[in-house]
C-alpha cells in the first residue's frame, strides 16, 4: 500500500511542478516527474509477492508468477516517454535562443 | 482480404522512413512518394467502403490464434466505424499533401515536413484501426508527437510557444490516458478492447468503472479539445503550417479525440446515464462557448480554430444524445438519428474545416498576412480561392443545399425527437452565429475594399493548391448526397450500426 501511495506522491509532486513552476525546463521536470510515477504504477501492477521470474524451464514448472505484460507495456511507455520529453526539451532550447529566457511569464506572443 | 488491413499502418510509416534517405539524393521524391501513398490508401478505403458491410474484418499480427478464447494477439480491427473515419483521415490527407507540393516551396527541410506528415497519418490510421487500448496509445503517441514538430515547423517565436503549450497539456492528456489504461488493466487483466468490454459488463464495481471513465475522459477531451480542456488548440492551429492545420482541425482531433471516446465509451464500457450526459454537457458547452470565441477574432486562423472547437461540439452532442437515449433505453430509431447526424457532421467538418484552412493558407500564401483589417477585396484577384472559400463558409453555417445544413439538420431533429429542446435551441443559436463570423469572414477578405498594401501583385495561387481547394469544395456540395439513402447505407450505416449495436463488438470480435 506505502508504495501506491508514494507512486501517488510522485504524480502530485510532478502535478505541482507544471502548475506552479515559471521555468521552462522546470515544467519539463514535472512532467517526466508525472510521467514517471504512471511507468510506476504500470510496474507495481504486474509484481505478484513472492511469485518468480516467468521462465519456464525443467526446475520451474508452476508457481506463482509475476505478470511479464506490464514490463513489456512499460518499456515501450518509456521509449515513447523518452520522444516526447526529447521533443520538449529541443523545443525549450529553441525557445531560449528565440527569447533569450526560459521565464513562461515573458514567453507570451500568443493570447492563449 | 483482412490481410490488406495493415497495409494503412505500414505504407505511411515506410514512407516516413525512406523519405529522408532517399529525398536526400533525389529531388521531388518525398512529394510523389506521399502523394502516391496517400492516393493509394485512400484507394483502399474506398474498396473496403464498397466491399460492403459484414463481419468485422480482423488481422492478428504476427499470426497468435486465440487461447481458450482469450485473445492474446494484437489485433487490427476494421469494422464500420473504423472504416469511417479511415475515408475521412485518408482523403483529407492525400488533398492536402498535393496542396503541400506548392506551399512547402518558401519553406526549407522539406523531406522533414513529408516524413513528418506520413508519420502523422500512419499514427493516426493505426489509432482507427487498434483493437487494442495499449495500441491505441502508442499510435495516439506516434501521431502527436508527429503533430507537436509539424506545429513547430515555422520555427518563429510563435510556432515555438504554441507546440511548447501543445505538447504540455498534450503530456498531461497522455499521462491521464496511459492512467486509465493501467487502471483497466489492472482489473480486467486484458488490453484487448472486446475482451475488456467483456469483462466490464460482467462485473458489478460501479466506483472503480466511473474513476477510470473520468480520467479516460479527461484524457482524450483534451485531445479533442472540447472547452474547458480548449487552451492549446487555437495557439496550436493558428501557428502550425496551413495544411498541417487542415490535418489538425480536419483529422487529428477527430482521430483521435472523438473516435476514441466513441469506441471506448460505447463499445468497451456499459453505457450509463451520468457518462452520457457528461460527454454532451461538454459538446454543448464546447459548441456555444467556441463559437462566441470565434466571433472576436481577427486573425482568420485563430477564428477557424475557435470555429472548430464549436463544430466537434456539434459533433459530440449530436453523438451524445444518441448516447443519452441508448442509455435511458429510448426510443432506438431517435438515438440512432442523432448518431448518424454526429457521424455525418464529423466527415463535413473534416470537408469544410479542411478546405477553408487551405484557403486562409491560400491567403497567407499570397498576401503574407492573416490579419482580415488588412485584407480586402481579394475576390477579384484570387477567384478559385474566393468562391471555394464562399462555399466552404456557407457549408459550415448551415446553408443548403450544402452539405452542413443537412448534418445540423438531422441533429436538431433528433433534439427535438428526443425532447432535449434545449439543445434544440442552442444548435439553431449558434448555427446563425456561426453564419454571422463567417460573412465577417467574407465581407473583410474577400469583399471589400482593397487595403493600402500593393494589391497588383496578387495572384491566384498555383494549380497545385487550386486542385486541392476545389476538390474539397466539390466534396463540400456532393457529401449532400449522404442524405439519400442509396448512397447513405454504403457510407454512413455500417459506422451508425457498430455505434448502436454496442454491446455486439465484443462477442463479434472474440467470437471469430
């Protein structure tokens, strides 16, 4: 239970990141901080206690297993997460040599 | 045939991949090899339009049968409704590469664009055709962040700013979405969409289903852009290129926005009565609110923009309150006239959203602005652009005989059938006020008198972009035909059927 709760954690402190922070790279942060804490909770729902690796060989026939899906899903979760927080990041340097700052409070061109 | 059905994820995506090898060496290559793609994908939907309905067509990849009846596979699906919205994504994407041919001549890393553009559209066609909820995020990944560098194309302060602002909140709605996902799988054990609904409609926990439905809502609404997850979108379209926000207004928010919250809110999760009148408080909100917006605006994109989250409200509320129906066990024939006329209004919006932002791209092109005070009497300079773009503002304020005035139609009918007289009303309101920004629209581009800039400079913009244009305004007058019923139950029944007959998609899936 303490480790969705701390999963949770993670999420709101990512979640306070984006809202309060005023830096550029600072929102970035909290993103992958929310991001994170879903791979996580993606991870705590495949483990099984005391169950083992779901190998099968002579030695090994049955048993509890821990749930092998949720470890392929969050592999390809971070790949995608890794594009995404790449793409962020290229576009807050150029952002940065276009403003001269990573302050959100002075990139305002647009209304929003 | 349901071997050709992954051929929709894989044509773009080896064209995204071959683009910036071999366009390096061979000039024009990325131009013809998208448009051929795009041509022949929609080609293919065509044949699988006309192959008729039937059985949902399915393709296991890599070959896994099912075990004991549990599908284990990740399977393709193309059923009615995928099938649909592949028509839709297909033909507005290859319109839109021929028009990109000519406007991507003033721009610089042009086999980027094309790559870019293919990726976008193979994301997009794998969202439409997953049967399966991990899928259907990684594709849904693939096409945003695809849309995020297209955004930033221009690379100009604006452009920045609006994809940085995009592909915040578009994270949060990624995160929100993988959330929901989890969840379900956690309790069903199954990212099979049919197996999880399935499963969903044997059990009894109630709390846990409306938790997941609120973030998967959250989620896929701010993709959708429906207000009040609204902010990014009129930065994000006004600053994109004008094809790509054609693709953007046209497609990518359908695609993935109301396309998923249509598949997963009818077809996995048992319909109920609090989730349907949430998902068309929000149309309803989003259609009032958006166009209000629209009408102070006076950059002509921004004002598209603003226009096109009112008209996914009409959408959203026309399918909606077929939802509402369904849910409260109505009267079928109702539910199934405000599906349709949401389902109809969908593929007009892609027509005439699409065509009248490559008009304003059109504009841009020439004059080098899009601020409408400046503009002026470009009527007799640009024809092509000035008359397509007249058909395109009268299809989207519902004037027959095009065709917005008969999608509108049918949703205030089936309002008024179902008895939601106020929404009846609203829809009526806002259509005359969608009418009012549009011949602001008309009156200061294309009608009045010409600005102080040099006006014997312009001219009509090349074929290329004409072509386009004038296609989608021909469609705009010929998807009036979808009203006959000829013509309607080889279109836009099969979609309408899947919708209704809900609870059938999974046994149908599993079954086979």
């Amino acid at each position: 239970m303490i480790l969705y709760l701390l999963c949770f954690l993670l999420f709101l402190i990512g979640l306070y990141g984006v809202i309060t922070r005023r830096n550029v790279i600072k929102i970035v942060i909290g993103l992958v901080f929310m991001e994170f804490s879903v791979f996580l909770l993606l991870v705590l729902v495949g483990y099984v206690e005391g169950a083992e690796a779901p190998i099968l060989d002579e030695t090994i026939i049955s048993g509890p297993f821990v749930d092998p899906l949720p470890q392929a899903m969050v592999l390809t979760a971070i790949v995608i997460g890794l594009a995404s927080n790449a793409m962020l990041l290229a576009i807050a340097i150029r952002l940065y040599k276009k403003y001269g700052t990573f302050d959100i409070r002075k990139i305002n061109e647009l209304k929003g | 045939m349901s071997q050709l059905i992954p051929l929709f994820v894989i044509i773009p995506l080896v064209a995204a991949f071959l683009i910036p090898i071999i366009g390096k060496f061979l000039d024009g290559f990325q131009k013809v090899l998208t448009s051929i793609a795009f041509l022949g994908l929609s080609v293919l939907t065509v044949y699988f339009l006309c192959a008729g309905p039937g059985e949902p067509l399915l393709y296991a990849v890599g070959g896994w049968e099912p075990v004991r009846g549990i599908p284990i596979a990740i399977y393709l699906v193309a059923d009615g409704l995928s099938i649909f919205m592949l028509m839709i994504t297909n033909v507005v994407g290859f319109l839109v590469s021929i028009y990109s041919i000519s406007y991507l001549k003033r721009f610089t890393a042009q086999n980027n664009f094309f790559a870019l553009l293919c990726l976008m559209m193979g994301g997009m066609n794998g969202v439409v055709l997953s049967g399966d909820l991990f899928n259907l995020f990684v594709f849904m990944e693939i096409a945003v962040i695809a849309s995020y560098a297209l955004v930033a194309f221009g690379i100009e302060k604006q452009e920045l700013e609006a994809s940085f602002k995009y592909q915040v909140l578009g994270g949060i709605a990624s995160v929100l979405i993988l959330f929901g996902v989890t969840m379900l799988y956690w309790k069903t054990k199954t990212l099979n969409i049919a197996d999880a609904g399935n499963i969903l409609r044997s059990s009894q926990d109630r709390s846990f289903v409306i938790f997941t439905q609120l973030f998967l809502i959250t989620g896929f609404g701010l993709k959708a852009a429906l207000i009040p997850f609204h902010a990014w979108l009129p930065d994000a379209h006004s600053s994109a290129p004008s094809p790509i926000s054609a693709m953007l207004s046209g497609v990518l928010i359908k695609a993935i926005g109301i396309y998923a919250i249509i598949r997963l809110f009818f077809n996995m999760f048992t319909l109920s009565d609090e989730m349907a009148v949430t998902i068309t408080a929000l149309g309803a909100v989003s259609m009032v609110l958006g166009s209000f917006l629209a009408m102070y605006q006076w950059d002509i994109k921004r004002m598209l923009a603003f226009s096109s989250i009112s008209q996914v409200g009409y959408i959203v509320t026309g399918v909606g309150m077929g939802m509402i129906i369904l849910a409260r066990n109505g009267d079928h024939r109702v539910a199934a006239l405000a599906i349709s006329g949401g389902l109809f209004h969908m593929i007009n919006h892609a027509a005439f959203k699409g065509l009248l932002f490559l008009n304003a791209g059109a504009i841009e092109h020439e004059t080098h602005t899009r601020n409408m005070k400046s503009l002026g009497g470009l009527s007799r300079s640009m024809p092509i652009t000035a008359s397509t773009s007249m058909g395109a503002s009268l299809a989207i304020s519902g004037i027959p005989p095009f065709n917005g005035f008969f999608s509108k139609l049918i949703i205030i009918i089936a309002a008024i059938q179902g008895k939601f007289y106020l929404l009846a009303a609203l829809a009526v309101l806002i259509s005359i006020i969608t009418l009012a920004y549009f011949m602001k629209f008309q009156k200061y581009t294309f009608f009045n008198k010409p600005g102080a800039r040099d006006r014997k400079k312009i001219k009509e913009v090349p074929f290329a972009m004409c072509f386009s244009m004038i296609v989608l305004a021909v469609l705009c007058l010929g998807l009036s035909l979808l009203i006959f019923p000829g013509i309607r139950e080889v279109v836009l029944d099969p979609a309408v059927r899947v919708i209704m007959n809900a609870s059938e998609y999974a046994p149908s899936i599993t079954g086979l």
